[in-house]
C-alpha cells in the first residue's frame, strides 16, 4: 500500500498558445494569489483499492499530526483490504522519516520498508506522487 500527502496545485495546468487571446478561449492563466486557500489531503492506494480520504485542518503536517490523524486510517484500511499480509511504504517526506513514525510504522504495520531501505528515485513505486499529485 502506497501513502502520500499532497496539496493540488494549480499553477501545475498549462495552457499552450500561441496569443493571449487564444489562451483566454483555452481556459486563460490564473494570478498567482499571495495567500492562497489550501487544502491538505491523505490517502492511500493499493491493488484493491483507495483508502477513505483524510482532509486535514490547517497547518502543517509533522511527525505528531502524522501518527495521529493518518496512519491509524492507513492501518485499518490495510488490515481490511489483506489482512495481516500487505506492506506498509511511504516516501521521504519529513513527518515519515521522524523516527517516532518508522517506530510506529514498524511497531503496528504487518510489514513496513524503512527509510533506509526504501529506493531512491523509484517513480515506479511511488504512484501517486507521479499520477496524482503531479497532475
């Protein structure tokens, strides 16, 4: 099973033209706002399935909020999908590498790969990142 936090971003959609009045037909540019709203979302994916979609109060994402709010939903999930055969990944972000979140991970998931055993630069296990949040 695959995790990942992620914000969408807007300024990720382009539009190719060759005028700004054809852009504006194609659905135009949007001005970049100084504080723009945010929302924060965790999910999981994996060969059966999403996981139900946490939406996040405001702030940020530490190890703490991590442990709390997202991985007992990643657990349960996992446990209802395989049962107790099914493993646990996650990318390199800050709050999953904390090492009071690879305890955790290895203390509850039936299987877990560590941070120092996860590949680096390995787009083709990290699905989301690059078919989901990258869009």
């Amino acid at each position: 099973m695959f995790d990942l936090n992620g914000m969408y971003n807007s300024q990720n959609d382009q539009v190719w033209a060759v005028n700004r009045a054809e852009a504006d037909k194609k659905g135009g540019i949007k001005q970049m706002q100084n504080f723009p709203q945010k929302v924060m979302v965790w999910l999981a994916v994996c060969s059966k399935g999403v996981s139900p979609l946490v939406i996040l109060d405001k702030g940020t994402v530490n190890h703490d909020r991590y442990i709390k709010e997202e991985l007992p939903v990643a657990l349960k999930f996992g446990n209802k999908m395989f049962g107790d055969d099914w493993t646990f990944q996650q990318d390199g972000a800050k709050p999953h590498t904390h090492h009071l979140s690879q305890k955790w991970c290895n203390d509850h998931f039936p299987a877990f790969i560590d941070k120092d055993h996860w590949p680096p630069n390995s787009p083709d296990l990290n699905p989301l990142d690059y078919s989901i949040w990258d869009e």
